[in-house]
C-alpha cells in the first residue's frame, strides 16, 4: 500500500490523495463472514496508516545523493527501519521506494460514525463526506473541527468535502426531465431492500403514497452496513416524514446520501455559495450527472463562475494535490 500510493504520487509528480476507509463489506475479499466491529475496524485503521506513514518517512527524498561521480544513489544512514510490532501488523521497513519531495500525501478519510469521526479528526486533511442536506453538513463540519482540536491539532486543518451530485441543464425543467430520465430505471424491489438492510423497516407491502413516521422507524441494526448510511436514512425520515416513493427517490436511499442539485448553472452557484456563507462546507466533491451536457455545465459555466465569485481559485499556484488544498 505505501508503495503503491508513493509510486502514483511520484508518477503524478506529487497529485497523489489516499481515501482511507473501513471499506463496505470489505470481509468478502478476505473470506471473512463478517464486517469486524466499527470499533476494531478503526483501531486497525490507525495503526494501519500510522505505519503507512512511517514507511514514508522512513526513506526521505533528501536521502537520494544520486552522485554518478562517487557512485552513491542514497545516504544509507537516512534510510532507516521503522521496526513496527503492534497489535495488527509487524513491520520492519524501510519501505523500498523514496518519497516524493516534501509534498506529502493528503490523507482523506470517509465514514462519519463516531469511531469514524474520531479517526478522521486525528489524522485527515480533508473528509469525503455525505451530507444531503446543509444541515447535516455544518453540524459535521462543526463536529469534526471541535474533535481535531480534541487530538492538538487546528479546527482548520481538517476540511469538510462533500460528494455534489449535480444535474444540471439550461432549465430548471430541464435539469428535473434529465433527473427523472437518469433514475427512470431504478430498480425499486433493490431500494426496498437496501431500506431494509440499513434501517430494518421492510416497505414491501406498503401503499406508495403512505407517508413513514418516527413511529415506523424499528430500533437500529445492530451491525448495519454503513453506520453513517443508515444514520443518515434515518435523519431523512425524521426530517420530512416522506410517503414510500418520495423515500425512494431520495439521494439517501438511491445516491449514497450525497447532496444533490437538480437545476440551471445558477442555481448550482446560488446553493453553493448558500453552503460556502453558512460554514457548511469547505469544497465539495463533484459527481456529475445525467449527461455529458450536464458535466460540460460544471466543467464550462459552473467551475468559472465559482472562480468569479472568489469561491474557487483562478490559476494554480501550487503544483502540488496537499498545496492545491492549502490554496483552495
Ligand atoms: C462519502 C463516503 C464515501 C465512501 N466511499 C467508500 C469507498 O469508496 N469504498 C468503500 O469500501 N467504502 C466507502 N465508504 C464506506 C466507508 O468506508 C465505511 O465503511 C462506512 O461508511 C462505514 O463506516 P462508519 O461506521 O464510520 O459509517 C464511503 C463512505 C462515505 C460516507
């Protein structure tokens, strides 16, 4: 893994990110029956990237003499063995490959469970996250900024990123035509399902337009597939109490519960901007959708008028994916 990552930011000359996560049923790629605990799957998460990141420091750049003259590629005394016994791995190191100048890697982290929060507070630049609605975004952000303050870190080393689901057309009766063209296909006996594995409310008999209600909710699986996904398909339920079928169109059944745009260029910028004001968000993680013109929209009119509006650099300053973070 650490060479893996430290060879893509060497052939990227430094634009090499790592999204940490616990994975979604990651047990089936190891013929494991089940997930291990939230818990057990972030203390494994620490020590793993702990390690990871040793073995990139454990052969700096300044290492490299590269001298044809003596005949010394390296400075062998900085190159050092990290010699890590704990609790899951045993590494002796050093990693093989050096590291890419002094831009480090940005650790982005995604999960927002409690364990997955505190993980992230103590070692991510930035979270992948999913918030569908602006609430749920400032009231994470604010979160994640008091727990990195919670390991001696600054409120501001740790940015709030959520993944954009953006349609978007030349009308807003456009954009919501193209919404319903792209999801016209969606399979409802599988989002019936996916209701039930993450909040165990079976909606299989339900009339369409009966409306779910806090009574409805069952107590939480004990070990669902993805807490945060499940919270969040609660808290959706909570919020606008929404007959079966608009709960199955819903970003958080039907979209991994990101937050969605369906409208012109403008209203994208006016939401954002909304977003931006409101300390709701740091930037944001564009999924275009629908067509290729609704990705034209961001690329071509949506991402320059960003820049127009200060919300969004002009020029690269930095050549790096950790500097591009730091000049947002
Ligand atoms: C925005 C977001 C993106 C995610 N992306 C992935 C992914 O690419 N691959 C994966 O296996 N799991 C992904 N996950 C799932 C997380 O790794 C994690 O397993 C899941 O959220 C459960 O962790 P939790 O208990 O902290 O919620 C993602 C989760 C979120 C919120």
């Amino acid at each position: 893994m650490a060479r893996q990552i430290q060879s893509l930011h060497w052939l990227s000359n430094g634009r090499a990110g790592w999204n940490i996560v616990t994975a979604l049923d990651g047990n089936e790629n190891f013929g494991l029956a089940e997930m291990p605990s939230a818990e057990e799957r972030y203390a494994r998460a620490a020590e793993f990237t702990e390690v990871v990141r040793l073995l990139w420091e454990s052969y700096p750049a300044d290492a490299i003499r590269a001298d044809r003259v003596s005949g010394v590629y390296a400075d062998t005394a900085r190159v050092r063995s990290i010699a890590h016994v704990g609790r899951h791995l045993s590494v002796k190191g050093p990693l093989t490959l050096p590291c890419f100048g002094n831009a480090r890697v940005p650790l982005i982290q995604a999960g927002a469970s409690p364990a997955g929060r505190n993980f992230a507070a103590s070692i991510a630049d930035a979270v992948f996250a999913s918030t569908p609605d602006k609430q749920a975004a400032m009231d994470l952000r604010l979160d994640l900024r008091r727990r990195a303050e919670g390991h001696g870190r600054q409120a501001g080393d740790i940015l709030v990123m959520p993944g954009l689901s953006l349609y978007l057309a030349d009308s807003r009766a456009e954009a919501k035509d193209l919404f319903a063209a792209t999801h016209a296909h969606a399979d409802r006996a599988r989002a019936i399902a996916s209701v039930r594995a993450m909040i165990g409310l079976d909606l299989a008999d339900w009339p369409q337009d009966k409306r779910i209600t806090i009574g409805d909710l069952p107590t939480m699986p004990q070990a669902p597939r993805s807490r945060t996904h499940s919270e969040l398909l609660r808290r959706a339920i909570l919020r606008d109490e929404p007959t079966v079928d608009e709960l199955l169109r819903l970003p958080e059944v039907m979209a991994s519960a990101h937050w969605q745009i369906v409208g012109t260029v403008d209203d994208a910028l006016a939401e954002i901007r909304d977003w931006m004001a409101d300390a709701a968000i740091d930037g944001f993680i564009a999924v275009p959708g629908g067509s290729v013109t609704s990705m034209r929209l961001v690329l071509e009119r949506l991402v320059p008028s960003l820049a127009d509006a200060g919300l969004f650099r002009k020029h690269y300053e930095a050549s790096t994916f950790i500097g591009h973070l730091a000049e947002r």
